[in-house]
C-alpha cells in the first residue's frame, strides 16, 4: 500500500448521515482505485451509513482486478458488519449475480433502497431500469463498451471522459435517466432520488422533486459522490476540501470495526 499522506480521521460524530457513491468499476483500467482506497477508508469513520449505488465490479473477470483494487474490497468488507454503522448495497447491471457478489463483500443486494433519518426520505436506485437504450439495443452496447474499453486502456482520462460524455449525449441517457427517475420517485411519494448508470454527476430540482447523479469512479479526479446532511441532499467531490490528513496504516488503525468472530469465514464501464 501507498503510504502517502490521505484524509481518515474519523469524526467524534459521523459528518454526514449517510454516504451514497455508485459506478467504481473495479477492474477497469480507468477505475480510480487509489483514490477510492482513501475515500472509503475515510468515509466509513464519516458516516452513519454508506450506500454503494451499483456497478462496484466491471464484470466478474476477476482476473483483472488488481492489488489496489482488492484493497478497496477489504475496506467495505472489513467494515460490513459494525454495529455502529450500516453499509447497503444496491443492484448495478455490472454486478453479476447477487449470490456471488453479496457472498464477496458480506451484505445483501437490493434493487432499491430507501434511506430515511427522520427530515429526508431518498429513493436510491441504480438507474439502468430507466435506460432503454442498453435494454434495446443490446448488441450495440456491447460493440460500443468494446471500443470504450479499448479508448480507456490507450487514451488519457480526460479523453476517455470526453468520448464517455458524447455518447451518453447521443443516446441522451442522462436526460431519460434522470426524467424517468424522477417521475418514478414523485409517482412513489419521494422528494429526493438519487441515481448512477450515467456517469455523469448533477443535481436539479424539478417538479417538486430533487434528482442527484452520483457519477463515476473512472473519471480524473475529483470524483462525485452524494451526501445526505440533516434535509439536505447534495454532490461533493473527493478530495474533500478541509479533511486533516494521515497516513493509510493510522487510519485503519482509528477506523472503527468490528473484530473478527473466532468462526467467520475468509473473506462494460458504459453505465
């Protein structure tokens, strides 16, 4: 591990009530890994509850994983089962299996979730229910990852990024995302939604209802991710500006976990 300076003090209290991130990609070439390392470790002292919005894996070719990104996995596993905090996990269309991914890191898979701390009510589901266009068109998709693949391995981020952000407008998945989202949310009675599937993080107010894009991992940095605070549903972006910093290995070691029982047992980037 990187022994780097990170911010990982855990709080006194959580900052924030609940944490919602979505779209890692672990195994993708561009995945952010090192940074995701420090942002869970940090996050898991900073909220009362984290929520992993879809699409943690790539796929299950568990081959391309890396050191780093095993890495990410034993934070999210490590801190699965504390008392003191709650970790959920919601259905991408990159997860695979729900028997085999939720046996990985050590909590059930939902297709939706519903977070409440007595002010906000947020619906948090994936958002590849709203995209007809991988649905319909699926061989396409398929051809259209491949070559993605190819331009994530060989081009720069910020390239790869702009050739993710024309396509996504050429097949205006954002836009249908987040309506369908939203008409799904205010149909149900909710205020405030939250999706992933898009990779491309934004908030607006519309209708009576707050819709809020966590983004992705596998974009340059700062990357996006949503905080629920008091009746506020807002992005941020990591690095998080003000966060003191320390070393990987003090923050594990402050982290709060749960110890281990005696009997536990072993442990296409387009939406």
């Amino acid at each position: 591990m990187d022994h780097g300076s990170i911010p990982t003090t855990p709080a006194a209290e959580p900052l924030f009530d609940a944490i919602v991130i979505s779209d890692l990609h672990l195994g993708s070439d561009v995945c952010q890994a090192k940074l995701l390392e420090e942002f869970l470790i940090w996050a898991v002292g900073h909220c009362r509850e984290l929520v992993i919005n879809g699409d943690i894996f790539d796929d299950l070719n568990f081959k391309r994983l890396t050191k780093r990104h095993f890495a990410c996995l034993k934070v999210i596993r490590r801190h699965s089962d504390r008392d003191d905090f709650r970790l959920v996990w919601v259905r991408g269309n990159h997860d695979g299996p729900a028997d085999i991914v939720s046996h990985i890191v050590g909590v059930d898979i939902l297709d939706e979730y519903i977070y409440d701390n007595g002010r906000v009510r947020l619906l948090i589901l994936h958002g590849d229910q709203f995209d007809t266009f991988t649905t319909s068109y699926p061989l396409l998709t398929d051809a259209a990852v491949g070559v993605f693949y190819f331009i994530q391995k060989w081009m720069p981020h910020r390239a790869a990024r702009w050739i993710r952000r024309i396509s996504k407008r050429w097949q205006r998945n954002s836009e249908r995302v987040e309506s369908r989202a939203r008409e799904y949310a205010r149909s149900h009675g909710f205020r405030f939604v939250t999706c992933g599937h898009t990779h491309l993080s934004m908030e607006s107010d519309r209708d009576g209802v707050r819709y809020v894009n966590s983004g992705t991992w596998t974009d340059y940095p700062p990357c996006p991710f949503v905080v629920v605070e008091g009746d506020q549903v807002r992005l941020e972006h990591w690095p998080l500006a003000g966060v003191e910093e320390a070393t990987p290995d003090r923050a594990e070691a402050e982290a709060p976990s749960t110890p281990a029982p005696s009997h536990s047992s072993p442990l296409p980037a387009m939406g």
